[in-house]
C-alpha cells in the first residue's frame, strides 16, 4: 500500500518570525554556509523553508550566539548533514520532485518498523557525532594548551616590566624634584650666611669710626689745653668742664647707636636662628617623604603580586567556563 506525505513549506519572512531572526541575518547566513546551508527554491526563485531547515537554522543561531566561529560552524554542519544523510540512505531513496509554492511533496511507504529503525539509526550517528566532536574539540583544546600559557606568561611579563618601568621613573622623578629642594634650601642658607657677616662687618666700622671721632675729640682738647695754658684756670675749667660734657654727650649718643645696632643684630640673629630652625624641619619633612615613597613604592610591588594572581585565577575560570561552553553546541 502505497501513501503519500506532504510537508509543510514556510516562506522566508515566516521562518524570521518563528526563529525570531531578521531576514537578512537569514540570507547572510546562507551566503557564508553556501554549500552546506542550501536552502530550495520554487520556480519563479522564492526561497522556501521546510522543518528540516528551520532546524539547521536554529542550531546556526544557538552556534552564533556562542560566539561559535563560521568555518567551524561549517565543519559541524557538514558532519551533521553527512550522518543524517547516510541514516536516511539506509532507510529509503525519496523521490526527486518539483516543489509547489506553498508545500514540498515527497513520496514513499515506510512501514512503522522501518520509521523507529530510522529514529534509533538517527539517533545514534547523532550520539557518534558528539562523541567524535568532543574527541576533536580535546585535542584542539591539549594541542593549544602550551601556546594559551607561553602567551600569558608573555602578557604577565610585559605588564610587569611596565609597571616596574613606570614605578622607577616615578621614583626617579620625586628623586631629582627633592634634589633641586634641598639645593635650593642650601644656597638659602649660604645667602642668609653671607647677609650676617656683612651685617657684623658694618656693625665693626662703625664701633671703630666711633672711637676714632671720641679720640679725635680728645685730641683736641689735649691741643686746648696745651694753647691755652697761659689761661686762667676757671676758664680752662671751664672749657675743660664743657668739653667733658659734650664729650660725654657725644659718648652717650654714640653708645645709644651701639646698643640699638646690638639689639637690632640680637634680633635678626634671632631670626636667623628661627630661619635655620624652619629648614631644619624642612629637611626633616624631605626625609619623612622620603620615607613614604618607599613604603608606597612596596605596597605597589604588593598589588602588582595580588593584581598578578587575580589575573592568573580570573584566565583559569575563563579556560574552565569555555570548555563546558563546548557540550552546548546541539
């Protein structure tokens, strides 16, 4: 007894809203599956889709949303289609018909037996299909193995001399800045230095201009009274008594100036003294900053060791993640 089938056709904007796929996703799919993906066509050129296609097209989809790339998605289907194709040549030989516009005609007789004999046969190429992807996908997996860790430890290398590199020049930097500070803070010093010497100098000539006016004063006097001893005595008392008091006076003035100059020089060495105290602390702070760097230049070396690790944990999970990603493909 003789039966015939009928399948069902979908045209290409039916099979987009089924698979919730763009159509020219669809298209492009085809153009770079030509050869595997072959999708038939009626006579007047319209593509149309059996369940059979739509079933290629949702495992292209699931491939591509894995980030599967397109010559291994190739190669799956292409093993797929051989084993699916050798079940159902030992089963029956369907008939070459023209297809209508809406539905594919394709005639034969199976018997209940002959169709659960195809089902299993089906069933176990596709079980040999996974067996035999999962042995490739091993091997490409052991044969990449030593190239994966000979690229991170380069990637780990060549971080780690940047950030060394980076850190040195850091340092280097902060190095020459402090330099130029603590020479800047010596020639101040020097000048401060030299300005008090001066000031001490000055303060010399003029306690010696001084004693040099009181003893010219004295002189004269001498000279007075050398000329005028023919005088009476109360008038050399007298020049003698006023003599003494401007002399006195005159004494008096200049003492006055010398003190005020001490004092004067009492406070700026005071001065000086709080200024030198002040570079004093300066220095101390270089120091202490100093200090700091090293401390901060450790805790970066600690960091980069923490930051090291966390990467070389982070590229194992990765690894371990993506080859369980492999079983999901059918």
């Amino acid at each position: 007894m003789n039966s015939t089938q009928f399948v069902k056709a979908y045209s290409i904007n039916e099979v987009s809203k089924k698979i919730n796929t763009p159509t020219g996703t669809i298209r492009q799919w085809e153009k770079d599956l030509n050869g595997v993906l072959i999708i038939p066509r009626t006579k007047q050129g319209a593509r149309f889709y059996t369940d059979r296609e739509i079933e290629l097209l949702l495992k292209i989809k699931d491939m591509r949303n894995q980030n599967v790339h397109k010559s291994m998605i190739r190669k799956l289907l292409e093993k797929y289609l051989h084993s699916t194709s050798e079940a159902a040549s030992e089963s029956f030989e369907p008939e070459a018909e023209e297809p209508t516009n809406n539905e594919v005609q394709l005639v034969g007789d199976p018997t209940p037996i002959q169709q659960e004999q195809d089902v299993e046969a089906v069933n176990f190429r596709m079980e040999a299909f996974k067996q035999e992807l999962l042995q490739d996908i091993k091997y490409e997996m052991t044969q990449n193995k030593h190239e994966i860790i000979d690229e991170l430890k380069n990637e780990l290398v060549n971080h780690s001399l940047h950030t060394i590199q980076g850190v040195s020049k850091s340092i280097q930097r902060s190095n020459d800045k402090r330099k130029a500070e603590v020479e800047q803070l010596s020639e101040s010093i020097h000048e401060v230095s030299e300005l008090t010497s001066e000031q001490f100098e000055a303060l010399s000539t003029k306690v010696a201009k001084y004693s040099e006016g009181t003893s010219e004063q004295l002189e004269t006097i001498s000279t007075s009274l050398a000329k005028d001893s023919e005088r009476t005595y109360e008038g050399i008392s007298k020049q003698i008594t006023q003599s003494i008091k401007a002399t006195t006076t005159s004494n008096k003035k200049t003492l006055a100036k010398v003190n005020h100059s001490i004092g004067d020089m009492r406070h700026e060495l005071n001065e000086f003294s709080k200024s030198l105290g002040n570079e004093q602390k300066q220095i101390d702070q270089i120091k202490q900053a100093i200090q700091e760097l090293k401390e901060h230049t450790e805790t970066i070396h600690q960091r980069e060791e923490v930051f090291q690790e966390l990467v070389t944990n982070f590229r194992e999970v990765a690894a371990s993640r993506e080859n369980k990603r492999w079983w999901k493909f059918w």
